[in-house]
C-alpha cells in the first residue's frame, strides 16, 4: 500500500480524492490544507509520493516544490493543476521525480491520470 501526501488549500476535492484513491487505487492518503503543514509532513517523512493541487497563477506551487528538493526530499511529486503557464510547467518538470497533470471537468479520468502517475513514479505494480 502507497502512502500518500496530498496537499491543497481548496477543501473542495481533498476529501473525494482521498476516499477514491483509499478504496479504488490501494493507498493510504493523508491530507493537508495548506503549503506550511504540507511541507512539515513531506519533510517529516514516511510518503512515497505526494500529490499537490494548485491554481491558476499560484506561484507558491513552484516554491514549494524547490523548497522540498531543496531541503533534501526525493518524494515523487505530482502537481495537479488548473491551467497553468508552460513556463511554470516546465519549472515543474525540471525537478527529478516530478510530473505534472492538468485537472479537467471529468472527475473519473482525473483520478484514473491521478492514479497512473502515482503507479508510474513510484513503480508501483499492484493495480
């Protein structure tokens, strides 16, 4: 079973998507409201991949993920985003371990891409 980190300051999807991934995908998720306890928990440890939402213009998404590498962690990371710049994109991908999804209006093929890239950074194999 995966352990998951999933951060986002919107409440609106934290819930769902953790529930989801719980019963369909086999992962343990935990989940975190906003960047600081985000970050606390990925550097205290014990993830296998964390997933982070972010929004249109939101910044932070790209200084988060420098801070983590930064400070030392080599968790995968998959920012799940609005519509986002190819620049930011591309800052993104930069970082080892990282990938980057858009979020549609299809909660069903979100979480099937979700999953897919959590299986495909971790080499996870069991679904």
């Amino acid at each position: 079973m995966l352990n998951v980190l999933y951060v986002d300051e919107d409440a609106s999807p934290l819930e769902p998507i953790k529930l989801l991934l719980e019963m369909t995908a086999e992962m343990k998720v935990e989940v975190a409201q906003n960047i600081p306890d985000g970050f606390a928990r990925a550097m205290f440890g014990g993830m296998d991949v964390i997933v982070f939402g972010c929004r249109k213009g939101d910044t932070r998404c790209v200084d988060f993920i420098r801070s983590l590498r930064r400070n030392g962690s080599s968790v995968p990371l998959v920012m799940f985003a609005d519509a986002f710049s190819e620049k930011l994109k591309n800052e993104v991908l930069k970082w080892t371990g990282s990938a980057f999804l858009y979020r549609e209006n299809n909660p069903t093929r979100e979480l099937l891409l979700l999953t897919d890239e959590i299986n495909r950074l971790t080499g996870n194999k069991t679904i």
